[in-house]
C-alpha cells in the first residue's frame, strides 16, 4: 500500500528519520538498505525491515519505496525477497552482508 502520509516537508525530519534508521542498525543489526541496478549509482529506492510491536506482538515489518521510473519493473518483489532471506541470516550471524549477486536480466 501506498503511504504519502510519511513525505518529508523540511529537511529536519530527513534528518531525524536518518537518525532513528541508523540507531535501529546500531540496536538491531539490519535496516533499510538503497536498492540500485548492479554496476550503477542510480539510486532506485530503498528497502528494508524494521521490528514492531503492533498489539504486543513483535514482527518485522516491511518497508519500500522506489522512484515513480523504476515502478512496474519487478523491482520490489526482489528487493523484499532479497531483504527478507538478508534479515534471516542477519538474526542468526550479525556480521552478514547482503550478497552482491544479481538476477538474470537485471541490467
């Protein structure tokens, strides 16, 4: 689903958002990571997970948003597949990175 509610008027609350991004890597060891095409600098979007605690039961919650041009593409699909296996072996061994592979036809 769509979410305008959370745009960003003053650069402020960039600032404070990036804040609390980076202090849930500190705490949790994974977060939202900038979705690119392999071999560019374009940034695309982003993409990631963060724990909640809707109701008073803890889950990782989902998170993406991508430029309007890299829409329809499958793009989202595989960043949250590719963030999601991430997340689980970030839970299990903290010192994971996320691999640098690519599908085929990617670029």
């Amino acid at each position: 689903m769509h979410n305008p509610t959370d745009a960003l008027a003053r650069c402020e609350e960039a600032e404070e958002l990036h804040r609390r991004w980076n202090d849930q890597w500190q705490r949790c060891g994974y977060g939202y990571r900038v979705v690119r095409r392999h071999g560019s600098d374009q940034q695309l979007g982003f993409c990631g997970i963060k724990p909640m605690d809707p109701h008073g039961r803890q889950v990782h919650g989902l998170f993406y948003r991508f430029a309007t041009s890299a829409r329809g593409q499958g793009l989202a699909g595989e960043a949250a597949s590719r963030v999601t296996a991430w997340v689980s072996l970030a839970r299990v061994r903290p010192a994971t990175s996320l691999p640098n592979t690519r599908r085929s036809g990617s670029d």
